[in-house]
C-alpha cells in the first residue's frame, strides 16, 4: 500500500488552480522529492494532505485514512511528523517548552538523539531564534514522535551547507529504517542528493514524476561542441536541441531526441572538440519551465521556426 | 489530551493577573468615595422621582449593597470584564492561524474541536483570578469603609456573573474563527460587548424600546438584585449557559468547516 495517495487532488482559489488534479503516490520507504518553484503549489499539496485545508475536488490518502475523514486523518496524524515552511511557534517560550508542547500531544521518544544532531538553544525564547535554529527547533519536533511518514516543507531552507548536509544523512538512514519521506524543495541540489524519486509541479500541475535516475536519463544530455567553422544554424540547429547557445564556431546545448540521430547529425559537421554529458536537474528543471515560466517558449520557438 | 488547554492557560496569567490587579485599584478607589459619595446619593434618590430611578438601574444607590450592584458590578464586571473575555477569546484561533501555529497544532492528532474547546477551557484562568481577587477587594474594602455586606450575596453576585462572562467570551470566539485578521476579531468583539451593554442600558429608558434590550446579555445578569433583594435569577441564568452553548457550538461548525 502506498504511503501518500493522490487521486486528481485539487485546490481552487477563486479563478487560481493552486492544485489542479494532481494524482500520484508516495511509496514506503522511500524519499520522494516535490519539486517546483516558488508559488507553484507544492505548499497547498503538503496542507491538503495534512487536512489543514479541503480539497475542492478529488481526494487523497495519507497512510490509509482518507484526508475528507477529519476522524481517522487525526488518529493517522500521531505517525506524521511535520516540517512546515514558514515555522509557527509560540514566540515566548523557550525552545525546550515548545518541545513539551508538542511531547505532550504526540511524544518524545527520539528528542535526546535529535538534539545531538541539531542543537537549538533550547534555553532561549524562540522569539530570540535565528532562522536556522527555528528550523533546527522545527526538524526537532517534526521527528521527535519516530513518525512513519514525515511531510517536510523546504527543510533545508535557512540551514547552514553543514547542517544541511546532517539533515540529508538523517532522512537517508530515515528512509533505510523504513520511513517514509516527502519533502517539497526548489533547490535542484537537494532533491538530486537525497530524493529517490521526484515530481515536478507546474502551476498547479504534476509536469513529471519519475526516479531521478530515469529523469536525468528522459532529459536528453548537455552537448557542448566546437566545429572547426563558424557554426551555420540553418543547417546546424534541428527541433531537438533546447536551451542553445551558439557563440561563433562553439554551440552548447540539451538534446532531448534519439542519441543515433544526434550522432548522424553531428557526422555531417567537421569538430575540433565534443563534450556529452548528463544535464544537471537544474538544466532538467528548465526543460519543464523555461528559466522564469515563459523562457522556454522564447527559447523553443524560434528554433522549431527555422526547422519547418 | 491537555496539552493545548495548559499552554493556553499559562498565556493566559500574565494578563489576567494585570487586569485583576487594575481592575483591583479601580475598586478600592471607589469604595474609598463610597462613604462621601453616599450622602449625596441619598438627595440624588429624593430629587429624582422613583420611577426614572429605576429605570436607570439605580436603585439604593446610597446603601453598600445598592453601590455595589448598581454601580460596582455594572462598570467593572459587566463592561469592563465583559470585554476582557470577548477580547481575548477573539485572539485565540484567529491569532494561531494567521502566526501558523495552528499549522503545526493541527498537525498533531488532535481534532479541531478539542483544540476550540480546550482554549476556551483555559479561560478558567481569568474567571478564577478576577473573582477570587475582586471578591477579595471589595469584601475587605467594605469592612475598611466600616460598612458590611452579606459576604454569601457577594459570592452569589459573583457567581451569576460567571455564564454572563461566558456569553462574552462565546462572542469573542465565533468572531475569532469567522474573520480573518486578529485586528478585526478583536476590535469587533471588543465593540459588539460595550455596543450590547450601552443598548441594554439605553432600552431602558424608553418602554416602547425596552424590548431591544432582551438580545442582549447583560439584561440577564442582575448583581443589584441579587445584592438589594437577595434574587437570584437562575432561569436567566440558564438562558445565558444556553446562549454559551450555542455560540461555543457555531464556532465548532465554522472552524471544522474552514481552511486554515
């Protein structure tokens, strides 16, 4: 059974699609990535799916309790661990009373061993809190009860590369001891680092989801190439080279079609030097949104012009 | 699961200490005037005729008991404890859900309605502080003043006040999960309780108009009369628990209701 169902989820605001019929599952054990920029809904998603907010349409899961069912969506919450992306605490007390507060309501059992890995000044009003240590507070509390699936909202945000770098490590035993992981994230890095699958959400929409590996490998290569001429676009360019970049004899660019073509293709050129690699996620990235939404239209466009 | 009702009620002290305190000052000084004060009441009485005296709720103005119902109960309870409760009950979930705690307190296993109910429990706090501290004044205060009160009619006075003081707070709490902004909430509870106290008040005046004053709270609570006559008035009583309920009850169908 899987661990997070999604069944055509989705979230109106007025005239925005925050979620539009998004539909995927999160499987045991693993450490899915929810990839997408800023105000692309992968927030809405996370508080669908905690039941913070209602779906207008279709339905999800969440470790068997269907999240219309407040009743049993409650009960399941005491094995869901929460990192939200923006930390709401009680800004008076200290760091150790907030995990009281919560010890309180769902149990402690792994505070101890959490806080040798991430040590706020548990002392210190969290008012006095810088952002990485509210979001060391919020690891905290969002593992402390050993729960079965974590629901973590740009974890990493805030923290320093060292701590970033302990987090990653954590939910990768995490995930070795059987839990399950869905973390939201814009940074490419991270999901690339740690994520054994990702989906891309696209203003509202799932744009991808596959494992990294297949992801990186679907997203075509990077060719950086050097002719012995000056590069003749007419010829040179054809439908299936993205996000390319011609300076004089020198072209750089993602090929998305079948590597025999590209190899055909370049025969009929004179190069002084190839380069063919595998694009990094943020290249990949690009390739579903364009560089700010609308690049990808400018850049596919004129390229698709001159091949008809 | 208490774990919300204890932290709600830990908030709680620090204001319901400072306003116990105020409100603490604000009786002794009273009942230091009573005394001067009770020789001019007595030809305020005979100057007006008895009927506008009632009318304006004053009644045996210049005996203790009549100062303390009349006046005493009316300002600092009715309006001024009034509007404490409805102002803080206002705060309580809006408050949370614009910080985003309530993120984080709804992640927990625990129902929306156990989180409403257990802030609302944590008003225990003010309700215990102002009464045992306002008791204490004003019982101590009269015997200074060389006057006495029958300290049982006090202790009623005081506890009919209670489901008065819970309208109040339900006010204040179905404003707090229906709008959207702190500001709003607080500021509208804040108005509806001194805009009720000022129309019961007014109602009277006019028996044409006297009808108004039945919708709002503060007609059922009488320390007067319960202080004068020894009434005790526990159908209205009633009513105001039942009007609690029902208001504590909106707001669990609204906030069940709602995105957060």
């Amino acid at each position: 059974m899987s661990t997070i169902h999604m069944d055509g989820l989705t979230k109106r605001y007025g005239d925005v699609l925050a979620n539009d019929s998004v539909t995927f599952d999160v499987g045991s054990g693993e450490i899915f990535g929810y990839l997408g920029p800023n105000g692309a809904g992968k927030t809405t998603t996370i508080r669908l799916l905690l039941g913070l907010i209602k779906p207008t349409s279709g339905t999800a899961a969440v470790l068997g309790a269907d999240i219309r069912d407040r009743r049993a969506l409650t009960e399941r919450k005491a094995a869901v661990g929460y990192l939200p992306d923006s930390l709401g605490f009680e800004e008076r007390l200290t760091g150790r009373q907030v995990l009281d507060y919560f010890a309180r309501m769902r149990g402690d059992e792994r505070r101890d061993e959490l806080l040798e890995l991430f040590h706020p000044p548990l002392e210190k009003p969290v008012e006095t809190y810088s952002h990485g240590n509210k979001r060391m507070l919020g690891i905290v509390q969002a593992f402390m009860h050993d729960p079965q699936l974590a629901i973590l909202d740009e974890p990493t945000s805030g923290l320093d590369p060292l701590k970033q770098d302990r987090l990653h490590q954590f939910l990768e035993a995490e995930r070795d001891a059987g839990k399950t992981i869905f973390l939201s994230s814009h940074v490419l890095s991270e999901v690339q680092r740690v994520c054994d699958r990702v989906g891309i959400i696209r203003e509202g929409k799932l744009a991808a989801l596959e494992d990294i590996d297949a992801l990186l490998e679907r997203s075509g290569k990077r060719v950086w190439i050097h002719l012995t001429d000056p590069v003749d676009e007419e010829r040179f360019v054809t439908p299936e080279m993205i996000d390319l970049e011609v300076v004089d004899s020198a072209a750089q660019f993602t090929y998305t079609g079948e590597y025999n073509a590209l190899v055909d293709h370049l025969g009929a050129f004179d190069i002084a030097n190839i380069e063919i690699t595998d694009p990094q996620l943020d290249e990949i990235f690009k390739h579903y949104y364009g560089e700010d939404g609308s690049a990808a239209t400018n850049h596919e466009e004129p390229v698709q012009t001159e091949a008809e | 699961m208490t774990a919300i009702l204890r932290a709600e009620s830990r908030q709680l002290v620090r204001s319901s200490l400072v306003l116990t305190g105020l409100l603490a000052l604000l009786l002794a000084f009273v009942l230091a005037v009573f005394p001067g004060f009770a020789e001019e009441a007595a030809l305020v009485e005979e100057a007006f005729p008895p009927v506008l005296l009632g009318l304006l709720g004053i009644e045996e103005i210049h005996t203790i008991e009549g100062f303390v119902g009349g006046y005493v109960f009316s300002i600092v309870w009715i309006l001024f404890a009034g509007i404490y409760f409805a102002y803080v009950s206002a705060g309580m979930i809006v408050d949370d859900i614009r910080t985003r705690r309530m993120d984080l307190t709804l992640s927990s296993p625990v129902s929306r309605e156990s989180v409403v109910l257990q802030k609302v429990a944590a008003l225990w706090v003010p309700l215990v502080a102002l009464h045992v501290g306002l008791f204490a004044v004003v019982a101590v205060g009269i015997r200074v003043i060389g006057e006495s009160l029958d300290p049982v009619a006090l202790a009623m006075a005081h506890l009919f006040l209670v489901p008065y003081l819970l309208v109040c707070a339900g006010i204040g709490i179905v404003l707090s999960v229906v709008l959207e902004r702190v500001e709003s909430a607080q500021a509208a509870a804040l108005g509806l309780v001194f805009v009720l106290w000022l129309v019961d008040g007014l109602s009277h005046m006019d028996p044409d108009f006297e009808w108004v004053g039945a919708a709002t709270p503060s007609r059922y609570v009488d320390p007067g009369a319960i202080l004068v006559h020894g009434e005790y008035a526990f159908g209205d009583a009633g009513l105001l628990l039942v009007a609690f309920l029902a208001l504590i009850v909106i707001a669990l169908v609204v906030f069940v209701r709602r995105d957060i």
